[in-house]
C-alpha cells in the first residue's frame, strides 16, 4: 500500500517525525509531501491520511488515481468533497471519539467563566481594575442546559453538567433517547418546551444541510430565558448577523465560540467587542495526545482495510455527512 500522510493544521515535521516511529507493515511505503509529488506518483496513492485542498482533489481528478480511502484528522468532514468520493467509491473515516473530553472540559469552563464572573473580572485584570460585578455571580445548579447532538461531545458534556445537578436536554436528529440527558427532543421540534426555556444552549451539531443556518433569527427569537450560546460545532451552523442582532437586543445572555464564520473572525465584527462574548481560535478540541489518539484510529483501520478493504472504525456516512 502507497499512503500519503498529509499534515493538514498540523505542524508537517512532527507530524511525519511523528508517524514514521509508528509500528506500521514493512509492506506500506510512505509519502509525506504530496504537493512536489508528479501526477504519476499521486496516481498510485492508495490511502491518504489528513487533507490538503491542493493535493486531495488533485488526486481525486487523475483518471488512473487508486485512491480508495481517506483518513480525517478531523471529526467534521464537511470540506472533503464527499458527493465526490461517494462517487468514486472511496472510503472516508474521521476521528469521532478523541475530542469528546477536551471539548466537553471547554464547555464546562465557559459556561463557569460566565456563572461565576471568571469572564469580567480577567478582562478587568487586563486594565488593573478591581472591580466588583454589577450583579451577583450565579451558580449553574438547577440551570437549563439544552445540549444539540447527543453523539460523543454532548454525551459528555452531559455527564459533566449533571455532575453540577443541571437539567440536560438533548436535540437530535429523530428525538431517539440516548444516556445522560434527563429528556430528548427531535431536531424539527423546536419549537418546544426545553428549548424555549434553555438557560444554556450548546451547538455540537456537525455541519449538514439541515444544521447549516440553523441559529438564525427565527430561533433567537423562540428563546425565553436570554441564555447563553456556545459553539463548539461548526461556524456556518450559525448565521452570525443574526446572532449579534440577539446579543444586541438581550435576546442572548451571552455567546461563547470556538467556531465562527467566517473563520477567522474578521477584526471588524462586533462580536470583538462585546464584553459578554468569549472567542476562542477553533481550538476546543485540540490537547497534548491529539496525534497519537488520531493515529491510533488510523492503525485500526488500517489492519482491517489491508484485511478486506473495510474499515473498523469511525467510517463516514457520505450521503449524512457524519
């Protein structure tokens, strides 16, 4: 098997120093820098782990590629070009799993950094203000937290927040029930009661025709409770005009996004300067292990492909998106 080992965010040289000390079959030769690779070569790449927009459709396009999976990085798989790969029968597996404890442990600390005051009173620090808060910091006990998928993020972010005694409702595609939320409504029915009266929202929906713009003006509008929103899904999931139309008319308590859209955020956007909005760099799901955790699907799959050509773990469903 040819494979090409793509860095994609990551930094190129750890990430081949990185995978060349991987037990891999003596059988497998590796490629690591796709973009000086002659189309000849490119053509014979049976298995491409990460994505580089400039080499993967590139491959894609060759008439002779043999190309028959591809390995994410990523859970999201919303760039690759899946109608594409549906087409050309190619296999698409992702990292679903990995991120589900970074990301849930990012939630928890925004939804506290809000409770409990942490987000004001770093801000004053930065202009040496001692200041007191203007209202009296809130504990979470007892909050409405309305959590949108109930895969591995938001199971997890459910397990924590009971922890905190909250009440967990999930949102899903079907309303199917699923462990650690105390209810569970149905993507369609949100006009409902839990979403209504959400003292927090969290969006870890992946990015599907469905999920895109699905945080617009219409869904401002159902909330009653001027809760918090945290985006740690995908940026277009949310139409950023209308969002900062409900920061600017109470309609939200606050906002906190590792995800946006664009991304980056541009220095002009409002959403800078607002002092009940938290935005971080799309980072909520990295941490130390991150290589080794991804690699380590990778290897899994990579014994059962090189066993029949099928995967064990995590493949994407091309038609869904996830």
């Amino acid at each position: 098997m040819n494979i090409l080992v793509l860095a994609g965010d990551f930094d190129s040289q750890k990430v081949s120093q990185a995978f060349k000390k991987l037990n891999l079959p003596t059988t497998n030769q590796l490629f690591f820098d796709g973009r000086t690779m002659s189309d000849e070569a490119l053509a014979k790449i049976d298995i491409v782990l990460g994505w580089d927009p400039k080499v993967v459709p590139k491959i894609l396009n060759l008439p002779t590629s043999r190309l028959k999976w591809i390995q994410a990085y990523s859970a999201g798989v919303d760039y690759y070009p899946l109608s594409r790969l549906a087409q050309k029968d190619i296999l698409l597996s992702n990292v679903s799993g990995i991120h589900a404890e970074p990301i849930a442990e990012n939630v928890i600390g925004m939804i506290l950094g809000f409770y409990r005051g942490l987000h004001t009173a770093a801000i004053n620090q930065s202009h040496q203000k001692w200041q007191l808060p203007t209202s009296r910091p809130q504990v979470i006990t007892g909050k409405n937290l309305v959590i949108f998928g109930t895969g591995h993020i938001g199971t997890r972010i459910a397990e924590l927040a009971q922890a905190f005694k909250m009440k967990v409702t999930g949102v899903n595609h079907s309303g199917h029930p699923t462990d650690q939320f105390t209810n569970i409504i149905a993507i369609d029915q949100l006009n409902s009661q839990p979403v209504r009266d959400a003292d927090i929202i969290v969006n870890t929906l992946p990015l599907t025709p469905q999920t895109k713009g699905l945080y617009n003006h219409t869904f401002f509008k159902l909330v009653q409770n001027r809760p918090l929103f945290i985006s740690i899904g995908r940026g277009p999931s949310t139409v950023t005009d209308d969002l900062i139309a409900a920061l600017q008319a109470g309609q939200l308590g606050g906002a906190a996004l590792d995800v946006t859209d664009p991304e980056p955020l541009p220095e002009n956007s409002p959403l800078w300067q607002m002092p009940n909005v938290i935005i971080t760099p799309h980072i909520s799901g990295l941490y130390q292990n991150y290589l080794k955790d991804a690699f380590d699907i990778f290897l899994k799959n990579l014994a059962q492909f090189e066993e029949n050509g099928t995967l064990i773990k995590n493949q994407v469903d091309l038609k869904s998106g996830y």
